[in-house]
C-alpha cells in the first residue's frame, strides 16, 4: 500500500512537472523555422494583449505566445521580421531558416555611413516599446548554425563609382555562413542608364540592377575559401549602390 | 590566429574609417565593438563599415 502510494505521488509530481514545462512559452519557441534571430528578455512578464497591435500580422497565438510579422517602415511584407512574444517577457526577432542572414540589412532607410540598427533590432524595439520594456541587452543568435559563436558585418557603399574591399577567412576558422544583400538606387543620365553589379574576385557579376531601386540577398557559401585573398567590388553609375556581407563563423 | 595584412592600393576610393557600424547600437550596448581593430575573421580594408563582429549567443531558453 505504501509503495502504491509512492508510485502515485511520483506519478503526479512527474505529471506536474511536464505540465509545468509545457506552459513555459520559451519552450514553444519554433527553433526549427528560425534562422538568424535577436532577442531580448524586455521585461519579467508581457501582458500579450499590449503586443497585439504592434504585429501587422499574427501567425500563431496561445496563451503563453504570440508569433506574428512587425512592419518595417519602407519595407515589403516579405521582408517583415517574424516576432515572437512570450508572457515570459522574451522577445524574438528572427528570419525564417531559409532566408539568407543578410536579411538583417535595412537597406530601405539606410542612409550610408555608420549602421545604427539591423531589421531585427528594429522589431525587437517595436515590440519592446509596445510593452514598455526595453530592448537593451539585445543579442543575436543563428538556429540553423549552433556552433557559429560570431557574425562580422561589412558594408561597402559607392555614388557613381566603382569601390572594393578585400577579406581572408583564416584556415583555422569554421564558417557557416557568406550572405550578402546588395543594394542600388540608381537613375538615367543623358550619357547612362542606371545600373549596379556586384563582383567576387574580379569574376562575373553574382548580382546585377538596372535603373532603379533595388535589392536582393544570397549566398557565397562555398565561393568563398580559408587562406584565400577574397575581394568584393561595386560597381554603380548614376546612383547609390551597396554591397553588404555577413559572415557566421567559429574561431 | 592568422592575421592577413593588406593594403589598399592608391586607386582605391577612400573610404572614410569613422563611418564603422555602430555596434553598440544593433546589440545595445552588450558587445565591445571592435571599430578599426584587426578583426578576428579576417583583415579587410577599404569599406565603408565595419567589419564588426558581434557574438552568437544561445538563448537560455533554449535546451
């Protein structure tokens, strides 16, 4: 009687306990369908009412979670970050898995110069603000990529002209990840029409505009080997272009 | 580590070094930027920002 009465309560603890787990909103969190990511714990605990407005869309919805789109100013829908929210307090700005990470480049209100925020940082502050919380402690995270430990962002931008920079990968190094997004505004002059093309190592253009503006992401991965002097140039006439790279790597 | 040093050639486009990515900014102040510092992945010169490494952290949140 008194081992059947063991069993029980241990049954029931255990019982406790799973069911306890199962309503911590972390746990849902969907690592499988993210790829590059901010977070932040905004606060010790979210009321997911205050969020609601500041998704342009929700995807997903409990009483523990919200996962929707947050709008970018000047961006496309597609490029929405997703964001997930948790009464926890956690806050999650992510591209899905099959996005290249160089998503994070806000290209539609990047001005030049310094870069005082990515896409994601920014829905992060939409949803921390939305929460009266704060954004401050933020931190970025690749799901696909569980071993990559760093992310190094470079930019080169030129006006009518034609710019490069040049980087090495040391051997020693695990890269997971060269995505880039290039990025043109280009117009017509009476001697051109506007166009910008992106070259890696003097080769053929792995990206090309015409007129207009522009932008669009991939992926070097595989072109870009350890040891090996890589170079990046820009080329853009009668306009702004830009040329961004993220790398996703181990020392 | 292997450091790669290169230098720009005279017909390169200056670029100006003070327009780095402003670290601090895009992770809030939890990262040490390392501004014009020979980088941890590579040496590069000539662009316009950066490069800048900010670290990938696991969330705790995460088993």
């Amino acid at each position: 009687m008194i081992l059947r009465s063991k069993i029980i309560i241990s049954v029931a603890l255990l019982c406790m306990f799973l069911l306890a787990g199962s309503a911590s909103a972390a746990v849902d969190f969907p690592a499988d369908e993210a790829g590059i990511s901010a977070y932040v714990k905004a606060s010790s605990s979210i009321d997911l009412n205050d969020t609601k407005s500041a998704f342009a869309s929700i995807k997903r919805e409990t009483s523990d979670y919200i996962i929707g789109t947050v709008a970018l100013t000047y961006h496309t829908e597609e490029e929405y970050p997703h964001v997930y929210v948790s009464t926890d307090g956690w806050i999650v700005a992510y591209y899905p898995n099959d996005r290249p990470s160089s998503w994070i480049f806000p290209w539609a209100d990047y001005a030049g110069g310094t870069l005082s925020s990515t896409t994601l940082s920014k829905a992060v502050g939409t949803l921390a603000t939305a929460v009266g919380g704060t954004p401050s402690g933020l931190k970025y995270y690749d799901f696909r990529y569980t071993d990559a430990t760093n992310m190094m962002i470079i930019i080169e931008s030129v006006t009518s002209s034609t710019d490069y920079f040049y980087v090495t990968i040391p051997t020693t190094f695990s890269t997971y990840a060269v995505d880039w997004s290039h990025y043109a505004a280009t117009s017509a002059s009476t001697l051109y029409t506007g166009q910008s093309h992106v070259y890696l190592d003097e080769g053929t253009s792995f990206s090309s505009f015409g007129r207009g503006t522009h932008w669009e992401y991939g992926s070097l991965l595989g072109q870009f080997s350890n040891g090996i002097e890589h170079s990046i140039k820009i080329y853009t006439n009668t306009g702004t272009g830009r040329i961004g790279l993220v790398f996703e790597y181990a020392e | 580590m292997l450091i790669t040093v290169i230098f720009a050639v005279s017909a390169l486009t200056e670029t100006d070094s003070t327009q780095d990515i402003e670290n601090e900014t895009i992770v809030n102040s939890s990262y040490n930027d390392t501004g014009d510092q020979a980088a941890d992945l590579n040496d590069t010169t000539n662009r316009s920002a950066g490069p800048v490494s900010i670290p990938l952290e696991k969330p705790p949140f995460i088993d």
